[in-house]
C-alpha cells in the first residue's frame, strides 16, 4: 500500500513561521511537522510515500530526497497551481493503482492508521474517512454516520444551534483508486466540499471510522503551540 501525504499548504495563519517555509515544515521538536507522519506512516509498515507539492516544493524535496536516507521510497507530485485536496491527489492518479491512504502533512496525530485500513478492507469501502471526536467541533467539518459507520451527512464548521455530532475529519482517509475518475485532472477539487458528497449522493459505500488516540490540525498558532506541548 502506498501513503499521498498532502503538502502544498502555505500556511498563512501560521506566519511568522511560515514566511520562509512552507506549513508542514513548521519544526515542531526539533524535526519538521512532516516528518513525524512520514514516521507514523512507517510505523505501520508503509514506506511508499507519494507527497503532493506546490507552495515552496523545493524545500521539502531538498530535505527528504528520494526517501532512502529515511527508509521509505518518496515520489513527489508537484502543482503548478493550487488544485484543492482531491485535485492534488489526482494529479498524482499515474502512481496509484491499488487501495491508498491519504493523509495531511501538517497534522500531529498518532491514530492507528492500520486499523483504519483493516476497517476499510472489512466494510468493503470505497471510501473511508478518519473521524475524530473534539469537545468544540465548530471550526471543523463535522461528518455524521449511523450506527453501521455508514456516512450520513456532511456539516462544513456548523454553528452551535446547527452541530448534531461531536466527530470530525480529520483529513485522513482510506481510497480506492477508481474514486480519482470521479473529476476531471487539473481543475481545483476538494475532497470534503466536491468528491465525498457527490459520492454521498450516488449512494457510494463510503463509511467512517471514529478514532482514539491523539490529533491535532496544526492550523493556527495557537494549536501549534498546544501540539507542541502534548508532545513534550
């Protein structure tokens, strides 16, 4: 199996930090954000690693190189343009062509990613999105599912009067490659807002599993410095 991880963010709400980085090169302990999922990822047997790239690419391809230093054989997938989560992955579609895992570079989590992928496997999914539960669900993309995982709804940073689940996603999700044929190459696509709920729509077999462990989305500063002391 092969891990995409997402990293073409620029990381403005991160700033001072990222004015001469991109976001998932934030160092957090000493070694870039990144570099603590590319070793989650290798921990749970994966050393196939496709990374997407667009905001300063050079820097991380500088940093990790072909992967080998690392353990892990690293392609990189580079946009000229932003082309949203699902347009990145798919321009990446020519080096998938089994079930593949996506995950974003600048989260901080220690979710059992193997789990996940038994979980996909055993419900049959196209699709499986990583859900987390969060106390304030108010700044995220609430995912609602019935009582066989099955996804239900999508609520994108739902109001308090409007929020009717405390799980979210966490941007990490378990695909089948077919799902990439779903829209067209070089168009910006967004894996939360465009390809789940067209899936949703076609009544595609697209389940959530809700995780324990730890995980942070490192997107402000303030959840940086929280992530950087759940570390320590």
């Amino acid at each position: 199996m092969k891990a995409v991880v997402m990293a073409g963010g620029a990381g403005t709400r991160l700033r001072p930090l990222t004015i001469n980085r991109p976001k998932p090169m934030v160092p957090m302990v000493n070694k870039p954000v990144i570099a603590h999922i590319l070793e989650l990822i290798k921990r749970h047997g994966i050393t196939d690693v496709v990374i997407t790239l667009q905001y300063m690419a050079e820097s991380i391809q500088d940093y990790f190189g072909d992967g080998q230093s690392h353990g892990m054989n690293i392609q990189y997938s580079i946009e000229q343009t932003p082309l949203g989560t699902a347009g990145s992955v798919k321009q990446a579609q020519p080096l998938l062509d089994d079930t593949f895992i996506v995950i974003s570079g600048d989260a901080v989590t220690d979710i059992d990613l193997s789990a996940v992928i038994e979980y996909h496997r055993s419900r049959q999914a196209l699709a499986t999105l990583t859900l987390y539960r969060v106390s304030n669900p108010l700044e995220y993309g609430v995912v609602i599912i019935d009582e066989n995982g099955r996804v239900q709804r999508f609520q994108e940073k739902p109001s308090w009067g409007e929020v009717i689940s405390d799980t979210v996603n966490t941007g990490i999700y378990v695909l089948e490659p077919q799902v990439l044929d779903y829209f067209e190459p070089e168009i910006s696509y967004d894996f939360s807002k465009n390809l789940f709920p067209m899936m949703l729509e076609k009544g595609d077999p697209m389940f959530g599993y809700v995780a324990d462990g730890y995980w942070c989305d490192v997107g402000n500063l303030a959840e940086y410095i929280r992530a950087t002391g759940d570390i320590l």
